[in-house]
C-alpha cells in the first residue's frame, strides 16, 4: 500500500533538570499530544517510544508498555525504538512506515529520556558505550572525536575558531525565543571563547547540556488528516544509513556519510534538492557537527560550511535558517527525545505555530545523527 503520510499534531515538554521520572515524561508528552491532535486514545493503533537507555539511566524498561498503559492506548500495538541517539529519528521512521505500509491508521510516536540525575559523569559514561571497545578501552569519547574533527577541520579549511563560536552564539538567540528550551540565554562570541575546554579546540559552549525531556507526534494516513486537521505536515521523504562503528576507519574524518546517504535518499523520495529546503533542525550535539551535516545534506560545499554562519546565511533571518528551536545546543538533547523534538520543530514552522521563531517555511529538514555520525535519519516535511 502506498500512501502518503501526514503529521496532524505534536508536543514536547519542557526540557531541562525535571523531578519527573521516565514514565512521567513520555506520559505528559503523549497526552497532550493526543489532545493537539484531537486524537482519541481508543483511534491509535500503533504506538513508538524512541529511547536509548531508560534502563541504564534509571532501571526503567517495558517502557512502551507502560506508556500504552498510562495513555489509555490498550490494545494498540506497542515499541520500543532504540538507536542510541538517533532514537527520536528511527522512531519516525517506524512512525512513518507504520502508516505507509498500511499496518496502522493512526500512530503514536513519543520520544524522551531521564538523564540529568545521573550527573554528567554517569550520563558521560552511558553515552560513551555507543563507541566502539577498541576506541572506548583507549579513552575515546564522543567529546574527543568531535575535538579531533573540529581541530582537523579548521586547518584544512582555513576556517576561523570564531566561526564555532557563532553556531553556539546563534542557537542560544534562538533558544531565547523557545519557551521549552532548557537553555533560555543569550552568550557572546567572547564567552563561548573564554569558557573551559572540553576537548580541544572545543570549549563548553560547543556542548549541549545533560536534559530530560520527552516529545511527541501524531501520524496518520493523508485522507485521514483531512478528517482532524486544516494545517498539517505531509512526510515526502525519509532515508536513513549507517557508517562505520569504528570511526578512525572513515576514509574523510569531515565527511559524515550517513548525513550524505540518509539525506540524498531523502530528497530522491520527495522529489527535491538542497536549494528547496526552506528550514532545517540539525544534530549540533557538538558546534562542528552543524558544518557536517550541512556539508553532508549539500546545504553548503565541502569545507564551505563555516562562511554560511559567518555571513549570517543560518540566522533566523537569514536565507536557510538552521535550529530555529535552539538545537540540541540551547533547546537540550534528551537522548530518545531530540529526534521527535527535531520533527516537531519542523512541523510547527509548517504549519505556522512557532511563535517568536516562525519563519517562511514550505518545507522542511531534519537530520538526526546517532553516535558520532553512526546511524543516520533525515526527514523531508512539506506544509499542506
């Protein structure tokens, strides 16, 4: 069966250090998501919780049972997405081929994580096991990698360390205009360039914080969402990829080739190019992570990427704006939740309900990135 997917309602809550635990987060999202949808529970078929590491974090698993449970879903099919952090956009992609394929008529996709209790050594280390045991027993991290990548990046291309400093600058103006980021202030390009080193050269504010959180989309089959909604995002492509485990086995450290596979598969299915992508959400878990993909996915030439932030191309006045919402960089990356909060981004500039951050938007990108670029989704939404 061949049909074409909508969106028709979306959630997120506030992201941040939240008393709520797991199966509290998820509940909250899921609920009021069910309520922008106008959806009632008993309409759901199939229901997706995207999340990493609930057990590791907090002993919690069954999840997707417990969330079916506390949203009243019963008999409705259940699953648990995992795929490390890139769990919110396989999560949409189980969400899409549910509908797709027929399978479902309407589908539940909740995506969130509890992290912030465990502090950032136990949250560091759980993260950490996404590496590969050859690199990890060596000390490798994810931070690491992305030191290595960064420093190798700005001596080839001859591109200036300030130019980081600006997507860490831009993603917390955009934050500022985001009511459920867990980061809602403005930095200086001074600040981000005098605060503690990570990983060389890489400082703290080239890092997204430690969050809970939990996001939420509704989608069912196009005929259907003309019975619930005027406005709604229609899924015309999605392609997802992986590459390779061990990341010093890559041919080209600056080239992420699950953002190129993903995203050229992608926009073969909806029919599109770069130049027709209007807003983008990006996985800048790391500053240098926004040139990457933005390489990757043709928004800008190999090694160019920089100059497009310098020239104030990815504002939110500027002529592609990337991470509207804060990215992962203001707005918080609660693991299983980012890839979802990603979408519903999207779908709220689509439809024209991003508040202080709506921007001219006909279509729509969002890249979610698992690992140091391991496992790949890429997401094309068009307003209808």
């Amino acid at each position: 069966m061949d049909r074409e997917v909508a969106i028709i309602g979306g959630s997120m809550t506030k992201f941040g250090q939240r008393d709520a635990w797991i199966r509290e987060l998820l509940a909250e999202a899921g609920e009021e998501c069910l309520t922008d949808a106008g959806v009632e529970p008993d309409a759901v078929d199939h229901v997706y919780v995207s999340n990493m590491a609930s057990g590791e974090f907090e002993g919690q698993t069954g999840i997707m049972n417990a969330v079916a449970h506390d949203l009243g879903l019963l008999p409705a099919y259940s699953q648990r997405v995992d795929q490390t952090s890139s769990s919110g956009g396989a999560g949409m992609y189980a969400a899409w081929q549910s509908i797709k394929s027929g399978a479902s008529d309407m589908t539940l996709l909740v995506g969130g994580e509890k992290m912030t209790h465990k502090g950032t050594g136990g949250a560091t280390d759980i993260i950490a096991s996404i590496t590969h045991p050859a690199e990890y027993k060596h000390g490798v991290t994810l931070p690491s990698f992305a030191g290595m990548t960064a420093r190798h990046y700005l001596e080839r291309f001859d591109a200036p360390r300030e130019s980081l400093a600006k997507v860490a600058v831009k993603n917390h103006e955009n934050g500022t205009r985001n009511p459920k980021a867990q980061f809602q202030k403005e930095i200086t390009e001074e600040k981000a360039l005098e605060s503690p080193i990570i990983a060389d050269p890489l400082r703290l504010y080239d890092f997204c914080p430690i969050t809970d959180g939990s996001a939420a989309l509704m989608f069912c089959p196009v005929e259907v969402a003309e019975e619930y909604a005027d406005d709604y995002a229609v899924v015309s492509g999605i392609g997802g990829a992986t590459d390779t485990h061990v990341v010093h086995e890559r041919e080209d450290p600056t080239t992420m080739g699950g953002v190129v596979d993903s995203g050229a598969e992608a926009y073969d299915m909806a029919g599109i190019g770069p130049e027709d992508v209007d807003v983008a959400e990006l996985h800048d878990m790391f500053t240098i992570l926004e040139f990457l993909q933005m390489e990757g996915l043709d928004f800008a030439g190999k090694g160019e990427a920089w100059k497009h932030v310098e020239e104030g191309r990815t504002a939110i006045d500027g002529d592609r704006p990337i991470n509207t919402s804060g990215g992962l960089k203001s707005k918080g990356h609660p693991l299983g939740a980012s890839g979802v909060a990603q979408g519903y981004e999207i779908y709220e500039q689509l439809v024209g309900e991003a508040g202080e951050r709506q921007v001219d938007a006909e279509t729509g990108l969002a890249c979610n990135v698992g690992g140091f670029g391991n496992c790949v989704i890429t997401t094309i939404m068009e307003a209808r």
